[in-house]
C-alpha cells in the first residue's frame, strides 16, 4: 500500500529509443510503471509516455521502486509481437544490484519457485508446492566493505523475483522496502535494483536490439 506516492519529476521522462514500432524508456525508482487505483497514485510512466504517444502501450512492468529499461509498443501488432517474446522468454534482461554483506560465490543461480504471499501481498515468497519455478542467475561485480555489487540475469520473470531470489541467500537488496532487514533499509536511500539492459527483436525487421543505460548508484 502507497501512503507517501511522491514520484520525481525530473527527468520526467528518459527516451532511450523510439520509432514506429516501439518506444524504450528509462523508469526512475518511484515512479509506478501503470496508475494505481487512488487517484493520488494517477501519475505513473505510461501516463507520462501517453502525454507524447498516446498509442502507447506497456509490453511489461518494473516495481514502482525498481529503475531502468522499460519497452513500450507503437501499436497494437509491435504488443503482440513483442509481448510473445517476453511470453516466450525470447527476451535477455540484466539488472544491477547491491545487496547486503558479501556474497561467497562469485557466480552461482538461484532456483527456488514462488507465489504471492497472500496475507503479506504484494509480498512474495518461496513456496515448493504450489509455486511457479524461478530462475536467477548472479555475478559479483564488485565487493564494497559492506556490500556486494551484482549482476543478475532472470530466465523467469516472476514479480519480486530478484528480491526474494536474494533474501533467499541471506543478502536482501539495499534499501528493499518490503524485503531488507533494518541494517540493509537504512543502508541506501532507495531500493538498489536497476533493469540495465533488455535486448529483443524488432517486431518489423526482426533485428536483435539492444539497449543499455546504467544505474544512479
């Protein structure tokens, strides 16, 4: 639930790429991807983006407080096209995070399945049984006095996936909200989670793209 929905302004919208068929978007941390249902929660990123493009359309979402890459359709066949891709893992995602402490491997996965924790929602949690299979795979970049810098690749794309993926080692992602500890809350101003690169086929020239933008942090 959103108490204080207070998104930034500025930059008010980031446009990495556009054409006929597709518009990629930077999203800052907290700014909702779609409006919620208060009407305090009404400015959101397709609303933004449908100022300028009004035939725009979210292809998928990133959590309010997660930054990054953000690919929008033109029009209704560029959806399908690409909404397929995401539909058929046709698609590469990478995300940089920093997580708490230092993280032992310095490659590894994490398959643990997941489902919405219901009397927690939005919280999810790793459920053997009934949950739906989750895959991340991780790289330490970089090794800080109290923290780990990692890479990490989704094949699923499940929701909270990377951060349940790495509270599950023990690590929560900074300044996680829902998922960190009080040492790793306090430790940054906003959840250290940032979509750095998506690639995908173009849904006209079905040429491979790739876009790339690098975190705050």
């Amino acid at each position: 639930m959103l108490i204080n929905y207070n998104p930034p302004t500025d930059p008010y919208l980031t446009i990495l790429y556009q054409d006929e068929d597709l518009l990629i978007v930077n999203k800052p941390s907290e700014l909702l991807t779609v409006p919620g249902k208060d009407p305090k929660h009404a400015d959101c990123l397709i609303g933004r983006v449908n100022r300028v493009f009004p035939t725009a359309k979210i292809v998928h979402r990133l959590d309010m407080a997660t930054s990054g890459i953000l690919c929008l359709a033109m029009n209704k066949a560029a959806h399908r096209h690409v909404s397929m891709q995401f539909q058929e893992r046709e698609t590469a995602k990478r995300y940089i995070a920093r997580i708490y402490g230092q993280l032992e491997a310095q490659t590894g996965s994490v398959d643990l399945p997941l489902i919405c924790d219901w009397p927690n929602r939005p919280k999810q949690m790793v459920d053997h049984e009934n949950g739906k299979p989750s895959l991340t795979h991780f790289k330490i970049l970089e090794r800080e006095p109290h923290a780990t810098r990692v890479e990490l690749t989704p094949i699923t794309g499940r929701s909270h996936q990377l951060r349940v993926h790495m509270l599950s080692l023990g690590h929560p992602i900074l300044g996680d909200r829902l998922y960190a500890h009080k040492e790793a809350l306090a430790a940054a101003p906003r959840l250290q989670l940032h979509a750095q690169m998506l690639s995908l086929k173009h849904p006209t020239t079905e040429q491979i793209l790739t876009f790339e933008a690098d975190p705050d942090f």
